[in-house]
C-alpha cells in the first residue's frame, strides 16, 4: 500500500494510514527501524499524533520498546493520577477543567489526595458513581450543576478520547456511561425540573433594600457584591455574565444605554461567546450612572476584580452566600439565579414571554417558558 509521508521530525516521520484510518510514525533506533500506531484517528488531529510519536519515540529510545498491545495486556489498571496526567496532555482544550471535575469526585468519595494509589477501575464502579450523584443531589446541589460535573467526567472516556491514552489500561467503562441523572427531589416528579417560583414580596423588598444599603453605605466590596445584584436583578444577567461585562459593551441604544451580549474578541487576543445567543438588554440610565459612581469607568471592567479568581469568587460564591440570607427556601448553591428568574418573570407579564426571552438570550423559547415564567401579579379579571 502506498503512504504518504505527512510529515518528517528529526528520525521520525509521522504519517495518515488512509486504509487504517490512523496516524502512524516510523522511527530508526539503533539501525533498528520501528513503525508504530500513534491510534490518534482524527485526520485533522495532526499535532496530538505528533505528539504522542515523540513520547513513544522516546519510549523506544531509552529502552522501552514494548507495543501499545503488550501494555494494554498487563495486569491492574491505571492509576487516577496516570489517567489525568495523559488526559490533560492529549485531551481537548478544556481538559484542565473537566480534569478538575473529576478529581474533586475522586476526592469526596476517597477523602484521599493520593491520586496515584486509587486505580481507575475502582473510581468508576457505576455503583459508586451512582451513589455519589445521589449524595450530591441530597445535599442541595442544583441537578444542572451535577448533571455538568457528570457529563464532564464520561467526556473523559469517551470514544474520541480514549485512544489517546496509549498504553494505559482502563475497565469496561459501559456501567458509567450508562448512569443517568434522575432530577426527584422530595415529592418532585423524576425527570421534570422543578417550576420557577417568584421572589415573595416581602424577600425582595428586604433584598433591595439590604442592596440599596451596601451601595450608599458600604466598603468597596460591598459595592461590588450590590452590582452583582443590580445586574442581575434589573437587567437580568447570568452570574459570569456580571464579571465579564465591560465598559465598552455598554452602547446608546434607540431609547437609551444597552448592554452588547454579543461574540466578539477580547484585548488579550482570546473570544467572548455568550450562552444562549447574542443579544442586548436595555439599562436604566440611573442605574449606570449609580455604576460609574461606584467604580468609575477607566478601567476594562464594570465591576473591577484583581484576578480571576477574585471575580470567580465574587460572582459565584460571595452573591449567593449573601442572597441566601433573604431565599432561605430556595435549594441550590446558586439562589441568586433567583433575581435572573424575577427579572424574566417581571419582563414576561410587562411586555410578553418572546421579549422575555430577546431579553434573557435563551436559545428557546421553551427555555423562558420552563424555568423563567411566572405571574408575578393576579390578572385582572375579565
């Protein structure tokens, strides 16, 4: 059969197998000439094959010349550790994230760091696996983020995925993939979300009020947290959405300022894509100003954070601490989703279920209908 060479590096040439549909190397060692599978079978895929040539190219340089084969048949399994090791090397560009997803499960069913003495095939006994999604439904965790955690860690072994691994040995991962996410909670229906509830009177009243005080009267921090509130409770924006707003988003729309939900590239070079679809919600003007006020309007950022992680912190963890002092019944870590879900409600009854949804970006309709619907008033009667 006749191949053609893709591509030559040093001693060793990486090559697309047509027949075999797989990227192939050939390396000399020693007057030695090895040819090897790189069982990379995206054609597209040409730096991983690369890069798994050089590690097993290397392999056979320093005397370990056994076969993809001959690994595969020795006994017991990877460890958690060896697995996320070549996970994060060959994986997609999310694989630090999903890595992190799955060690964390790793870490609250073992109460153990010790990644490299917890073997594979004990981690994802579809038992267990079970058991864990169930804990934690139980203690309050939203379905929508398990259920993110749960496809992020089958997403690991996946088909498109796997042959990355090269010489790792991995159980019959069938049972895992098979785990379902059942949404019952107490008397809830399986298979059904929970309807959206309003924001009772009196919370809100109390939560504006609290976010009124901040504002007027609190440290720098207090300030932001009130931001994060007034974002989401008067435009409707999703949590990361409030850290990731900047300045120059903000435009003069035809009957005053709008805020640009739209793709677009950033100043150090990377995308913004938005959820759902692209999109601008109109601002109250004071509200903008009562923004600059607060945090001037230099900077890159609406609300200003000194890292990352400080505004990660912010908008996932401090907002919601401090909204779950006023929506004490509602489950869930994220309980200022909350004032997103009063906005669309309030946006709903004023101007219709279709503007709600232009206003929230949701891909669907049925989304609005489903999770962000509610009367917020009695209607009057006919």
């Amino acid at each position: 059969m006749e191949q053609k060479q893709q591509r030559g590096w040093g001693d060793v040439t990486v090559y697309w197998d047509e027949k075999n549909h797989v990227w192939y190397y050939r390396v000399q060692h020693r007057g030695r000439r090895y040819k090897r599978s790189t069982d990379v079978r995206t054609k597209s895929d040409k730096p991983t094959a690369i890069k798994v040539a050089r590690r097993l190219a290397e392999a056979i340089r320093t005397g370990d010349t056994r076969s993809l084969e001959d690994f595969s048949r020795m006994p017991g399994y990877a460890s958690v550790k060896e697995m996320v090791d070549h996970y994060e090397m060959f994986g997609p560009k999310t694989a630090g994230a999903v890595a992190g997803r799955f060690l964390r499960y790793v870490r609250e069913e073992f109460e153990s760091e010790a990644f490299d003495g917890i073997k594979v095939n004990e981690v994802l006994r579809a038992d267990r696996f079970r058991k864990w999604i169930d804990k934690q439904i139980a203690a309050g965790r939203s379905v929508a983020g398990v259920r993110s955690d749960v496809n992020s860690i089958k997403s690991m072994f996946s088909v498109g995925v796997m042959h990355h691994y090269g010489e790792l040995k991995f159980p019959d991962l069938a049972g895992i993939r098979g785990v379902k996410i059942s949404t019952r909670r107490g008397g809830a229906e399986a298979g059904k979300p929970e309807p959206f509830r309003i924001i009772e009177p009196k919370q809100l009243a109390a939560l504006e009020a609290a976010a009124e005080k901040m504002r007027t009267g609190g440290d720098a921090e207090s300030k932001r947290v009130w931001a994060v509130f007034a974002l989401m409770r008067w435009c409707g924006l999703r949590n990361n959405e409030t850290m990731e707003l900047r300045w120059d988003w903000v435009r003069e729309g035809a009957k005053g300022p709008v805020l640009d939900f739209v793709k677009r590239k950033l100043s150090d070079g990377s995308k913004y894509v938005p959820k759902g679809r692209d999109g601008s919600v109109p601002i109250r003007r004071d509200l903008l100003e009562e923004l600059r006020e607060a945090f001037g309007d230099e900077g890159e950022f609406v609300i200003p954070r000194s890292s990352k992680t400080d505004g990660e912190n912010l908008y996932q963890r401090t907002i919601n601490d401090w909204a779950r002092q006023f929506l004490k019944n509602r489950p869930g870590k994220k309980v200022s989703y909350a004032l997103r879900g009063q906005f669309g409600a309030e946006i709903a009854m004023r101007s219709g279920i279709e503007v709600a949804s232009r206003m929230l970006r949701h891909a669907s309709l049925s989304t609005t209908w489903a999770h962000y619907h509610d009367l917020v008033t009695e209607p009057d009667p006919l």
